[in-house]
C-alpha cells in the first residue's frame, strides 16, 4: 500500500470516475491509475468501485465505508508535511507586530535590534495604531503579536502577558516654576495648562483617574498619540506636559527638564498580546523573550493553554 494508490482511489471520486482527468491531475497515465487502483484492491481483497466493461461507474458498498478512512490518512500525511515543512523554516519567515507609537519609539528598539541578530532571515513588520487598533489587528489575524498598555487585556480572544511597569514624568521647560524644588503635587499641576496623551493612550486612563479622585479638573489644552508631539508642543510653551518616563531622556531632550510623577498616577502595565489558540513559530518566541526576559517559550505556551480570564503577573 503506498500514497500513489490511495490519491488514485481519492481522486477518481473527485473526479467523477473519469480516468482520463484523474491521470491528468496525478500526472501520470490512465493506465497508471488503473493499475494502481487494483493494485490496492488486491491488498485489500475488495473491490473499491463498480465497473462497467473498463469503465468505473460508482463506488462498492466497501468501498464506500473505505474512502473515509483513505481520506483520513492522506489529511493526516498532508497535515504531517505542513508540519515538517514550519518546522525546518522556523529560523525563516514573517513576523508582523502591531504596537502602538510610544512602544514602537521607545521600548522595541533593543529587542528588534537583538532578534535581528538572531533571526537575520526573519522580516520585521511592524503595525502602529491606538491599543484598540492593534486588539482588531490581533483578531483578524494581520498581526502576530501586539504590544500596548491598555485595551490589550479586555479580550477574551486574545492571551495579554505583562511585559514590564512603567511611570509617568512631567515634562517643563527649563527655569519653569515647577523646578522650585518643592514636592510636586496634583494642586500644582492644575494650575497649569496641560499636554498629554489622547484618550485610550499610554496610561491615559490612570492620569484621567488621579484627578478625579483629588476632586480637580485639568485644563488639557492639547492632546496627541504620541510623547514626541507632546514633548514638541511643551517645548513651544503651550503647556506642561505628562508623559511615560521612558520617552524622556535627558541627552536627547535638552531643551526639556523631567520631574518625576510616578507617586502621582498609578503605575502602568505593558502587555504582549497573541491570539489564544495561535501556532507559534520557534522565532515569535525567540522575540517574546527578546522584549520581555521572564516571558520565556514555557511561559507563554502555558499561558495560551489557560482558560479565558485567568492572568499572568510578573
């Protein structure tokens, strides 16, 4: 019994009994197919179709119970060469990544340059959008792996990993009053216009909260997706501005003096998000561990195993 017999069998169903066509989709000859058919049928000691002179005209009562089984097998070995075949191209392949602007600007950059060092033959896709955006980017399958603070964690499609917890700082120009020295209090930002993040951004939400709680209203006076917009804008003197620590950096900004805020708003959780139930290939969890050490391929694969609604800490 070989695959050659078998295809035959499937592929005169397929095919309407016509013996011609089956030969031309195998890419043999009629008599080819003939005698592999019979071939098999001797080894199995039935027969598998109804014959009219030489023509095939329908399938036998065993071999109607047979085709299922034959079908079965050659899914199974198709199946095994696809799975063969991911295998020897693990090192190999695509890999789309749908992050928003502060983590493509300011937390990819080492693990991208790391992965890149290990993966050569791996092209690096990245997709920004508002955490919502990446969320709909995992979902309908344009993105392997998405990358934001908020809105990854609200999906029960999706498995989010905490990757790392990050602050927010206010930005200010330098000789602004804020730089008195004195404790930095949320009464002494709200008398100062505001930059910030829009609504739905890079902990957006926990600074939205913190005022609530003190009873005070800011005045946001411009808001954008991105700190380098914000920093931009605090720069001109439209405002002070708040934004993750990690867009801050005291070389680079120097028209900028940073305060740190992180006893004012709650801390941040960045999350790696994949779709639960995704195929992972050996790279996808080469670059989880680039950005994020402790979320190792044991953990990840335990964590797409989970139930819906159970969560991972770090």
């Amino acid at each position: 019994m070989n695959f050659q017999q078998l295809r035959s069998v499937r592929e005169t169903v397929r095919r309407g009994f016509n013996l011609t066509e089956v030969a031309h989709a195998l890419h043999t000859s009629q008599p080819g197919v003939s005698r592999q058919i019979r071939e098999l049928e001797d080894e199995l000691g039935i027969e598998l179709f109804v014959r009219a002179g030489k023509r095939l005209t329908g399938l036998t009562p065993p071999g109607a119970q047979v085709l299922p089984i034959i079908e079965r097998i050659l899914l199974d070995a198709e199946n095994l060469r696809r799975a063969g075949e991911d295998y020897a191209q693990q090192s190999r392949g695509k890999l789309a990544i749908a992050t928003t602007h502060s983590q493509a600007r300011y937390a990819l950059p080492a693990a991208v340059s790391d992965f890149r060092k290990r993966y050569p033959q791996v092209t690096l896709n990245l997709h920004q959008g508002s955490p919502a955006q990446v969320a709909q980017m995992l979902l309908a399958g344009e993105a392997d792996i998405g990358i934001a603070t908020e809105a990854l964690s609200r999906y029960e499609e999706l498995v989010a990993l905490p990757c790392y917890r990050w602050t927010h700082c206010v930005l200010v120009p330098p000789g602004h009053e804020l730089l008195d020295g004195q404790p930095l209090t949320l009464e002494r930002l709200v008398k100062h216009p505001l930059v910030t993040y829009d609504v739905g951004y890079t902990g957006r939400t926990h600074i939205d909260e913190a005022f609530a709680r003190a009873g005070l209203h800011p005045e946001i006076v411009l808001t954008a997706m991105d700190a380098d917009v914000i920093k931009t804008y605090v720069e001109l003197g439209l405002g002070i501005g708040i934004v993750a620590s990690i867009a801050y950096d005291e070389e680079r900004d120097r028209q900028l003096r940073s305060l740190d805020a992180r006893h004012l708003f709650t801390v941040n959780m960045t999350r790696l998000a994949i779709r639960r139930g995704a195929y992972l290939k050996a790279y996808v969890y080469g670059f989880i561990e680039a950005f994020a050490p402790p979320l190792t391929r044991a953990v990840v694969e335990r964590a797409l195993k989970a139930e819906p609604g159970e969560h991972f800490e770090i």
